[in-house]
C-alpha cells in the first residue's frame, strides 16, 4: 500500500485546486512556470493579441517600393473548396477554411513594399462608397458658394483585377504515430497534415487577357500526445486510473494568410519576369526557392542594376 501513496498524493494535489482559473497576468503564462501550474492547476494560459509577422509578411514587406505603382482591384476571394470541418462525433457545419479570402489578399497586397507597391482600389464596398459619393455631392450642391461650384473627385479605375480564392483543402495527407503500454502503463503521439492551395490571378482590364497566374500551398500541422495509468491494486480490490494529454493544432487561417501572401509575392516576381514591370535593385534572384529561374539569369538582372 505504502508504495502507492506518493502517486496517489501526486493526484490529489493535482486535483485539489478547484476549476481551473483563466489569468490575465502575463506573468502566469511564462514559461519555466508551465510545469507549477500544470500541477497546481490554478490558471490557464490565456494568450493576448498580437500582429502576426509569417515569414513571407516579412519578405513581402521587405520588398523594394515599384517604380510605377499599378492600380488593381480585388471583387471577390473566395473559398472555392466547400470543404467543412470534421469532427468526430459531431455535425460541425462551419467552412473548413476562412471566409476572409478578400481581406486577406487585400492586405497582402498593401504589405507588398510597406504599402508602396500596389495602389488597390475599393470594389468589395462599392456601394457603400458610392452612396457616400452621392451625399457628398447632395450636401456640396445645397451648400457650396453658386460662383465656387464643388463637385467631388472621380473615382480611381484599376488597370488590372486581381482574381482567384482558395481552391484546395486537402486532409490527411500525411498521418503517423506511436506508443508503448506495458503494466498498465502507457502513451501515445500522432500526427497529421493538411494542405490548403490558393490560385491567384492577374486579369487586364483593358483586354480581359489573363496576364499572370501563380498557385501556392501550405502544409498545416497537427500534433498530440497523451499518456494513462491503469492499474490494479491491492489484490485487484482497488483502481488506479490517470490520463494526461495535450495537443496542438497550426492555424488554417494564418496558413491561408502565408498561403495568399506567397501567391502575391511571386505574382511581383513573375510579373518582373514577363516584363509588366521592373523591380528595383534588392529583390532575390533566382526566384524559385528550388535554385531556378524561367524569366531571365542571374547575370541579365546584374546587367540592369548596373544600368
């Protein structure tokens, strides 16, 4: 019996402070204090907001400003996959991906260069804004000096239409594990990946010919671990029974974000390569990250930064 009772304390201990708290003191989230409060269980880790900076946020900012900023419009970016969540043991009726497609190319297309790259003009609240216009114009009518009429600004048109949306969610791609049990005593890890896939386009307006199409993936992972106790004691006449887990889950909607916001920046380097327009000095060549380059060579871009 005594060799029971330092598992048996360990359990009550864990057991005895009540229902676990939420804590807004950041310092109840740091990390060497992880193992103390997963035994005390008085408070559970509740994250602030921050701005996520993925890696291709980053190269996207980094770019150099054009020289000549394209005016493009963005109506619609979609989820075109109709996938829906699956959950064991439950009808979940929600997207399996996010339904902000727009918002989020347009905001990687504001990012592109720190915002002095791509001039994007409102379409998605067009109404909005032309209703807008017109009470502008109402009140600047009625009011404004007969000899100094006002009228208001017309509207910005894009050059290009930038088009596409979310075209592939794919589950299970890769799955895998292990675990032991031996006396009653076991655990277990598991994993699996997703891949979401995202199609962008650049339309002329002009012409209606598509000029430039890219198509970007990124992979979204999943990962678990969990252990138990099962044993009998005692002769069989008493039961101990512990079960510890945790798991972890990568965001489909910042993948979707990174998803868009390599599209975008490839969609600059291949509108570089094609000749729609010319990157200043400081972006990286070559442009695919397996070493290639269909556009031009590494020698032609030293050539023009020269010139």
């Amino acid at each position: 019996m005594l060799k029971y009772i330092p598992i048996v304390s360990l359990l009550f201990l864990a057991g005895c402070a009540g229902f676990p708290k939420y804590s807004a003191d950041p310092q109840n989230c740091l990390k060497e204090n992880i193992f103390q409060k997963h035994i005390s269980r008085k408070y559970v880790c509740v994250d602030h907001p921050e701005a996520i900076r993925l890696p291709s946020f980053v190269e996207l900012l980094d770019l150099p400003s054009a020289h000549e900023m394209p005016v493009v419009a963005v109506y619609r970016f979609t989820d075109k996959t109709g996938q829906r969540k699956n959950r064991e043991g439950i009808a979940d009726f929600s997207t399996a991906v996010s339904q902000g497609g727009t918002e989020l190319l347009i905001d990687a297309l504001k990012t592109a260069a720190n915002g002095k790259w791509f001039r994007v003009v409102e379409r998605q609240g067009i109404d909005n804004l032309v209703r807008e216009r017109q009470i502008i114009r109402s009140a600047r009518k009625e009011f404004a000096d007969k000899d100094k009429p006002q009228g208001v600004a017309p509207l910005l048109f894009a050059g290009i239409i930038i088009e596409g949306g979310i075209i592939g969610y794919d589950t299970n791609v890769l799955t895998g594990g292990r675990g032991a049990r031996t006396l009653g005593i076991g655990f277990a890890k598991k994993y699996h990946k997703d891949v979401v896939t995202v199609a962008i386009r650049a339309v002329s307006v002009l012409t209606g010919e598509v000029l430039l199409n890219v198509q970007t993936r990124k992979t979204i992972l999943s990962y678990g671990s969990n252990g138990d106790v099962f044993r009998y004691y005692e002769q069989g006449t008493r039961l101990l029974e512990y079960e510890d887990g945790v798991g972890n889950n990568e965001s489909v909607t910042y993948a979707v974000r990174t998803a868009i916001e390599a599209g975008v920046l490839e969609l600059i380097y291949q509108g570089h390569d094609r000749g729609f327009w010319v990157i200043k000095n400081g972006h990286r060549h070559p442009h695919q990250n397996d070493g290639t380059n269909d556009g031009h060579k590494l020698e032609d871009n030293q050539d023009e930064e020269t010139n």
